[in-house]
C-alpha cells in the first residue's frame, strides 16, 4: 500500500520544547516557534509514518534574549551558517504495554547528522467541530548536545559546569489530516500517426 495521505503540524496546538540542567541546581526551558513537517502514512497507521520535520534554528525562544542571541551565535546553533535543524524518520516501533512507541530517525543539527531515539505517546484520533481529522502525539527523548558540537560551557568555581550537556526534548504534536497525497502523473505523448 502506498503511503498516500498528508498530515499537517496544527502549530497553534503544537510545541517543540527542551530543557536543559543550569548550575547543576535547575532546568531552564525554551522552544522552538517556527517549524513544519512532511507527514505521510498509510491511511491513519501512524506506524507506517514517514517524517521530515524541519525547524528554524533562529525562533529559540528560553524567555530571555540575551540567553537566545547567545545560542543562535557560532557557540551553539551557529544560525548564520545553519538556518534549520532537520529530523527525518527512519523506523516506528510497534507499542509497548504502556503505549509507548520507539522513535528512530537522523536528527541534523548544524550540519551533524545522528541516529536519535525518541519516544512517542499517540493521544488519539478525532474530528473537530469543523469536521477536520486531527490526531495529537507526545514525543519525549534525551540527546547529548556535545554530539553535535554545541560544546560550549564554563566551570563553575565551586566545581561543576554551567550548562549540563544533557537535553530533554519534549514535544506536542497535534496533526491535520491533509488529504490524499499530491499525486503526479506522467502521461507518454501518443503519436497521431501522421
């Protein structure tokens, strides 16, 4: 079967969001507000679902923009030289006994691609009021951000660093059933036999 309907991001009813351990004592969170996907499955089984999220490295947002102009710059996102990071999927696990599913895909992140794990909580499909199908997801995982050479940090003076190079991603996805996909035909010229 071919994987022929489209699914939309809904971003008024979606996030990507991170957090990350400041001074070893607290989490600071941000996000990201700009991004879109490529979605297509085979009719409503999401395990067959093919992704290419791209998102702008520029729309971080951590709530202070001194913070956010220092992660767009060559320490960390590089934004100048790297405008988007990308995640393509590769393969979806079946559901574990909690519901959960495993997340595999290449994660690019200024021009450094990684395998990543993620995991993938499917909140259910329904209409909306305005007959739209839309089914909502919550995607969790952990990477090392010193895999993809944001490695900046400062030592703290009581020992310990600044920044942990740990990340927790934590994302809600709500998708919009876009239809079928837009198919392209290829029509062989017929010869009128003059």
């Amino acid at each position: 079967m071919s994987k022929e309907t489209k699914w939309s991001i809904d971003p008024s009813h979606s996030e990507i969001s991170f957090k990350v351990r400041h001074l070893m004592i607290a989490h600071v969170k941000g996000s990201f507000k700009s991004f879109d996907a490529s979605i297509y499955t085979e009719g409503t089984d999401f395990t067959t679902a093919d992704i290419d999220l791209w998102i702008d490295a520029a729309s971080i947002d951590t709530g202070d923009t001194t913070r956010d102009e220092h992660l767009k710059g060559p320490d960390f996102f590089d934004v100048a030289n790297h405008k988007q990071l990308n995640f393509t999927s590769s393969t979806i696990g079946k559901p574990d006994k909690d519901g959960n599913h495993e997340l595999w895909g290449e994660l690019t992140i200024k021009g450094i691609t990684k395998n990543v794990k993620l995991m993938v909580q499917f909140g259910g499909l329904v209409k909306d009021p305005w007959a739209n199908e839309k089914a909502g997801f919550t995607l969790t995982g952990t990477i090392n951000r010193t895999d993809w050479g944001l490695i900046w940090n400062s030592t703290l003076e009581a020992g310990g660093i600044m920044v942990s190079e740990e990340v927790t991603i934590s994302c809600e996805v709500e998708l919009i059933n876009a239809g079928k996909k837009d198919l392209v035909m290829q029509l062989d010229e017929v010869s009128d036999g003059s």
